[in-house]
C-alpha cells in the first residue's frame, strides 16, 4: 500500500469589513478649508478597509474569504470581479439595495492623503448569517475594522472569540468602542492617535508623558501600534514593548499602508509565526505598498515580500 501524503490546510483569514471604489486625485498639496486646488490626474481603483485587507492577506499567502456588501451597481461589479482575480472567496459577498461604498482620496506630492468616505452598501452589512458564523468558526485568524455598524463588528468578533479563532481589531476609524467588543479581541492595531483615544490620552500622541504608553496593554493582550515611516511598536502583555523599525523607501502614496500591515499580520500569524516575526513582515509589506499609487493596487504579493526579507532590498532608496 502506498503512502499517502497529507498537505496541510492552508492559512485561513476571513476578514468582516467595507468594499469601497476609491477615486483619488493627485494634488500638488492638500487643500485647506475654503481652498481649491487643481488635480494633476485620477484614477478609480477598489479600496475600503475590509477589501484592501482580504487583498493583502490573500496576496501574502492566505486562503481568504471577505464578508462585505456592496450594491447592484457598476461598482459592485468592479469589486465583485477584482476580488475574484485575487483568489479571494466571494461567496459570502451580499448584494443590497444601496450604491457600492466610494472613497474620495487626495494625495499629495510628499504621499499624505486625506479621505472622504460614502459608506453605501458597507452601512448595510447589519447582522451574520448561518454561512457567514460557519466561515467565522473555521478561521484562523478574522480582522475586523469600524467602517461597518458596529453591532456587526461585535458580533463578527464574539463568534470568533468562541470559535477560538485569533480577532484581530483594527479600530479605525476610531470611535469609542464597547468593553464586550476588547474583550473579545486578541490583537489590536491601531495608530498613535487612534492609542491615544482608546487610552485617554490627551496629547493625540502615544507617550509616557501623557499616561498612554501606561493604559495601552489593558486595551488587549497584544496591541500594536503603528508609526508609519517609524515602523510599528509591539505591545505584549506583560512583556517589555519592542520596536519594530520600518526600513527608508520613498513614499509615493500612503493610502492602505495599515491595511496592508494588517492584511500581512494576519496571512503571517494564521500561518504560524510568531507575533513579533509576523510584525516585521507586515512592516515590510506596508513599507513596499507606500511605493506605488493607490490602495488595492499598491499591496505587494507574498514572493515580492519574501524577497524584501531575505535580502533587505525594497526599492532604490531602501537601506
């Protein structure tokens, strides 16, 4: 009798989240208020949190499902096929009776961007189906993130609590959000502002003098706090913060460079890596996006990370 060779299940992430069509502009800065300012050129491309994040995480090597909703439009085509071409599962993708989400972004010259969003059908994904707690249960890791009601986001992260499936919260935008919703989470990421408003701090930054750095382990057992071109800090409960430095690239765009971390950390953890070695490849995979123009256009594919790592290469002006 032959032997039979057993393939491992592949990494599973589903991520619970927005779909938008970005419509970005490139300006030569941003506008203040009251101020006008002529586009260089623009381009339509898919985006919203959820969608960059199930991109990321299926482009680093994940099997991925996304949960979203989005309209019976031009748009929800455009979203419906672009995740398709990704290999990301759609099944649990709802149509509704509302236009697809949309997102008008600025960029400038430096990368900086600025953001309005129209949530759309994103503002309809209000309960979880049968199908969609099934897909919740057999993950490895779920992300979720605030551009949906947040009845649904404590709900996505309850199921998986109780499925023993890694909750990663991205709590942005940022809102105050209910204790039973942390208590349901494992790992959340987060900004420096978006720390400071969770913590109470006062001063928007997150620092000791402020209180922050002192309340921030209570939020989860791990949170991360990202710093754009700094990198990422590692808070783990009870364990000392680890610093996890960002490597120099020109920045072209920033638009969903914490996604891709996201998306990255969570490919990376549902596969078995360590948290701080999955940081430093999430870190990687931010720093390669903010390279290129636009959000689901930018985020690098696993072979393209792998190469960063290994050889420390992300572009000419990498050191």
């Amino acid at each position: 009798m032959s032997e039979t060779t057993v393939c491992p299940k592949p990494p599973k992430v589903v991520v619970v989240g927005s779909a938008n069509v970005d419509q970005v502009f490139r300006v030569v800065s941003i506008p203040a208020p009251g101020e006008t300012v002529m586009s260089m050129g623009t381009t339509t491309a898919r985006g919203g949190k959820g969608q960059n994040q199930a991109v990321a995480a299926a482009r680093a090597g994940a099997s991925t499902t996304l949960i979203c909703a989005v309209g019976d439009d031009e748009f929800g085509r455009l979203t419906r096929d672009g995740l398709s071409r990704d290999g990301i599962d759609t099944a649990l993708v709802r149509t509704v009776d509302a236009p697809t989400g949309t997102a008008l972004i600025a960029v400038d010259d430096s990368g900086e961007n600025t953001i309005i969003v129209d949530a759309g059908a994103n503002a309809a994904l209000i309960g979880l189906t049968n199908a969609d707690t099934t897909a919740l249960r057999a993950a490895d890791v779920l992300v979720i993130q605030l551009e949906i009601p947040l009845d649904t986001v404590s709900a996505a992260a309850r199921i998986g609590r109780a499925g023993n499936t890694t909750v990663i919260l991205n709590a942005a935008p940022i809102q105050d959000l209910p204790a039973g919703l942390l208590a349901d989470v494992d790992i959340l990421v987060v900004n420096e502002h978006e720390a400071a408003h969770l913590s109470r701090g006062s001063s928007g930054r997150l620092d000791d003098s402020d209180g922050a750095a002192g309340n921030v382990d209570a939020l989860a057992p791990v949170v991360i706090v990202t710093q754009g071109k700094q990198g990422a800090v590692l808070h783990e409960r009870g364990s000392n913060s680890i610093q996890v430095a960002a490597p120099r690239v020109t920045s072209a765009d920033a638009t969903g460079a914490g996604d891709t971390f996201c998306g990255a950390l969570a490919a990376a953890l549902a596969e078995g890596m360590r948290v701080e070695t999955a940081v430093r490849f999430a870190v990687v995979a931010a720093s390669l996006s903010v390279q290129r123009a636009g959000a689901v256009p930018s985020i690098p594919q696993r072979v393209t990370i792998d190469e960063a790592l290994s050889t420390g290469n992300l572009g000419p002006d990498s050191a």
